[in-house]
C-alpha cells in the first residue's frame, strides 16, 4: 500500500466533505484560509472543557530538547506539544476540544501503565488506547433500536449495513470521529482506509439535543466506561469500520456496487 502523505499546505477542499460536517458546526474548519496557530484552540477548549486537567497548547519548539515521552510532558506540565502546519496535530487539538475529560483520562492510563511497565514494553491496554486515540469512531446507537448494529459490522455486513440501512444513520446509530489520525487520512481518502468502532448505547433523545451537548454526553459515557467499566483493556471491543462506507462520508457509497 502506498504510504500515506498528506497535504503540505492548507487545503481548505479537503475538509469540507461529511466526514468533518461536525468540525464545520462546531470550529468552522473550512472557513479557515491558513493554517491556525497553536494557541487557536484554547478558547475553544475553554469552552467544551469539562475536567480538572488544564490543558494548553504550546508550539512544539517549546519542549524542543525535552526527554520526556509525549506523553509524560502533557501529563507534568498541561502542555500538549503542537507542531505548525500539521494536518495530525490540528485534528488532535479539535479531539481534545471534543472530548477533554477522556483525552485527560488515557494520558494519565499511559502514565500508568509507563509507571507499571516503562517505555519499552507495551502492554495491551496501552495499545488498545492508542489505537483507538489514532483510529477510533464512536458509533452511538439508540438504546431503543431493535437493529442489531455492532452484529452487523462485527460480521463485516457491510452492503446491509452502509446501504440497506442507510436510511438508520442519524437515527438509530450516529459516527463521531475520536481518532485524529482518521481524519487527518480522510483529508486524501482511499478505497480500504478503516478505523476501529466503540459502540455507546444513548438514549434516544440524544439525537434531538444539540451537537455541543451530544460531544458533551459522549465525553462522559466513554471516560465512565474507560475509568469505571475497564473498556479498552484491550481491543477485543473494537470493530474494524471502512470511514468510506459511513452513509454522508463520501458520496459514492449512494451506489450499492461501491
């Protein structure tokens, strides 16, 4: 497979397809005609924040030199190193927008498991959090349903679920993007580009709420079943999930040959 490589210089066209409507609503992402700097995200943060950790953003320059893993620096100081002009690193800010108390919550489960095991030897919950850090999609699925969703995509059910049931999305089960790799792919997406999904039961009348208190809702279901329920143990919760097939991700999967 041919290695991914994103855009050099903003491209404000990429970013403007379903996969990144929520980015839109929430950051006007494509309204942006240059790259932002590192500290565009703190009113933002500011305003999404929901835990104890205060969190900036600093340019990467600044921890230049640092021995530290990534991860302990953010840990130790609430500096989250941001590199210029970097599609990965904006994405991860928009995530710790997001989702501040669970991003919070599996930088400190990486100290932990540091503290535990050190830097050389990874253990499964740290490669699960990792995982679904650079690749994870929330699919959050109407408690109510009588659609058997996770069966559908454990099974790989893909035409049934992407096309049959394409009409359901947005009804009785909704993608929200937590892994800032995935998008930062999905600014040049390619046939077989595949994140891992974590089903959420919700209430039904969460879907009605508006998107701010949806992100916020899911914040505090994942961080409870993280730190409360031992989710991401290892990945044995997560399902492999084509972004491209997502109904609204990409117009060609309107076609059910695609």
């Amino acid at each position: 497979m041919k290695r991914f490589i994103p855009h050099e210089k903003w491209h404000a066209q990429s970013v403007t397809s379903g996969a990144f409507a929520h980015l839109n609503t929430l950051f006007g992402l494509s309204r942006l005609t240059d790259w932002p700097d590192y500290d565009w995200f703190t009113p933002f943060l500011d305003a999404h924040t929901g835990s104890d950790k205060k969190v900036t953003f600093v340019a990467d320059s600044v921890c230049e030199g640092d021995e530290r893993y990534y991860e302990q620096i953010i840990y130790e100081t609430g500096q989250v190193p941001t590199r210029e002009k970097s599609w990965h690193d904006l994405f991860g800010g928009f995530i710790w927008c997001l989702f501040p108390k669970t991003k919070a919550l599996i930088n400190q489960r990486h100290i932990e498991e540091i503290n535990r095991h050190g830097l050389q030897k990874r253990s499964k919950h740290r490669n699960a959090l990792t995982l679904f850090d650079e690749c994870g999609v929330i699919l959050a699925v109407n408690e109510q349903s009588d659609e058997c969703w996770p069966e559908l995509l454990r099974d790989h059910q893909w035409k049934h679920a992407f096309f049959v049931k394409r009409q359901q999305w947005g009804e009785t089960i909704k993608p929200f993007m937590f892994g800032h790799a995935n998008y930062e792919m999905m600014t040049k997406p390619y046939i077989g580009l595949t994140g891992k999904a974590l089903f959420i039961k919700v209430p039904a009348e969460i879907f009605c709420k508006d998107l701010r208190t949806q992100y916020q809702y899911l914040d505090n279901k994942l961080y409870e079943m993280i730190n409360l329920n031992n989710y991401l143990r290892d990945n044995r919760q997560l399902s492999p999930l084509p972004l491209l097939g997502v109904p609204g991700w990409c117009d060609d999967n309107k076609n059910p040959e695609y």
